[in-house]
C-alpha cells in the first residue's frame, strides 16, 4: 500500500505585490508537493520505509528512508560482529528515478577497522541496478572473478573516491560491491560519510552510512553530493544528500534530494 503525504508550496508572486497580496494569493496559487510512502519493514523495535517526494510537475525530487525511533532499540547486538540486511522496495506508483531499491544494513560491531568503521552503524545502500544483479555479486558465480575487477571508468564516479582495497578482487563484497571512499574527508573518528559502489564497471551504488550514537543525536545534516563528469544510464540522479530528525512523525530521514535528469553519455 502506498500513502500519501502532501505538502503546500506558495506560488510565486510578483514583487511588488504587499504582504496582504501574497497570503490572500497563496490559497489561489498553491501547490503541492506530495511524499508516497513504500511499505514499512521491521528493523529493530520499529520500522523503516522508503519515500519518493514528487513535485507539482510530477517529476521526483528526493528518495529517501525513513526510520522511527523505535528503529534504533532492540538491534542485534552481543559479542560476535553480525549484519542485517534489510531490503526496502520503493513506493508502488512513484515516479521513476536512478534508485532501483533500497537496502538497510545494520552492523552490529561496524566493519573495516582499517577504515575506521569499526563502530555499530547503519549502512543506507541506494542501488541502481536490480536486486537480481546484486545477487549476483558471489565468489560462486560464473565470471565472477572477471566482474569484481572490472572497474567503472573514473568519469562515472565523482572525484576523489578511491577503492576500499588496491585489489578490487579482495575488495568486492559479496552482494554488494566495491566499496569506494571519500579521500576527501580526514581519516579518523567515524560518524557519518557517503560511499559509492561499483561492480562489473559499473556504478552500482551510493551509500550513506552513519554510526548508529550519532543518527540518535538528532543531526541536521545538509550537504551537496559530489557528482561524476558523465552518467552510464539516464535518469534522475541525487546532487544534495541529508540526515534530519522529523520531530512531528518521530522518525529519522535520510535522504537524497535535487534529483536532477541526467542523460547517458
């Protein structure tokens, strides 16, 4: 089932027009930009959902999950490191956008110490390509030895990502990718950052990912992504990423925002 969610956006008004002119045109001019809901998904004591914000137009503007607090209680924890996947459809009807689906990773001990990531996080993948096709991502797959050292030409990716590991090989993960990280930032204490993904030379995914001590703060993050020279598919692609707290529905929202249309080249 797909729920709705609409908010009011003013019209635009002539600028000379008084402060009485412009509440009493509002009614007139308005509106609307509407949130479709995916189904929720379990994660924790609560649950998580996908949404796609559509503009007056019908074109998409944001993809973004949604968790309530609840979410963020009764995770897996103990003394061995564990990982749970848990895959989100987007909302049925939503105007396409470059994200196939959606897949929230909980990492109970983190992962990647040399990385800095050893810490319990979420893990927000953005696919674009098909969960048959990240599936597929397995030592015990035909040509996958092939495919895991394929890399994307650097132009599909933004600048200043590197690969995780020097071998793609050993550093494919298995149904997932290669994980590609932001050589920007400073090595060291890890709250929150952004990773694409590639696979069989193709950008596959972009991941925000974020320690599970600071999405519970609260943040109010609000930043631009980094975008590559040239697109392998066409479709409407993130350019502003953020992690807030709605306060009024009691949920965390991570989301990619400024979809813009992008043509393959």
């Amino acid at each position: 089932m797909v729920h709705l969610r609409t908010f009011a956006v003013l019209g635009v008004v002539g600028a000379t027009a008084t402060a009485t002119a412009l509440v009493l045109g509002s009614a007139a001019g308005a509106q609307s930009s509407t949130a479709l809901d995916g189904p929720p998904h379990p994660v924790g004591n609560g649950s998580a959902h996908t949404y796609v914000t559509v503009g007056p137009d019908g074109t998409p503007t944001a993809i973004g999950v949604r968790l309530d607090a609840a979410a963020l209680d009764g995770l897996t924890s103990g003394l061995l490191p564990t990982t749970e996947a848990y895959v989100l459809d987007v909302p049925a009807g939503a105007p396409d956008t470059v994200v196939d689906h959606v897949t929230l990773d909980w990492n109970s001990h983190g992962h990647n110490p040399e990385h800095g990531f050893d810490q319990p996080h979420f893990d927000v993948h953005f696919y674009l390509v098909d969960t048959a096709t990240v599936e597929s991502i397995h030592p015990f797959v035909p040509g996958y030895l092939e495919r895991a050292a394929k890399l994307p030409d650097p132009k599909y990716l933004p600048e200043g990502y590197a690969p995780s590991d020097p071998q793609p090989i050993l550093g494919t993960v298995a149904k997932m990718g290669l994980h590609w990280l932001d050589t920007t930032e400073p090595h060291g204490h890890f709250t929150e950052t952004v990773l694409q993904g590639s696979w069989d030379g193709r950008h596959i995914f972009i991941e925000p990912m974020m320690t599970r001590d600071w999405l519970a703060s609260r943040p109010d993050l609000h930043e631009d992504l980094r975008q590559p020279s040239a697109y392998q598919q066409s479709g409407y692609y993130p350019t502003t990423y953020s992690v807030t707290w709605d306060d009024a529905a009691g949920q965390y929202v991570v989301e990619l925002g400024g979809l813009t249309m992008r043509e393959a080249s």
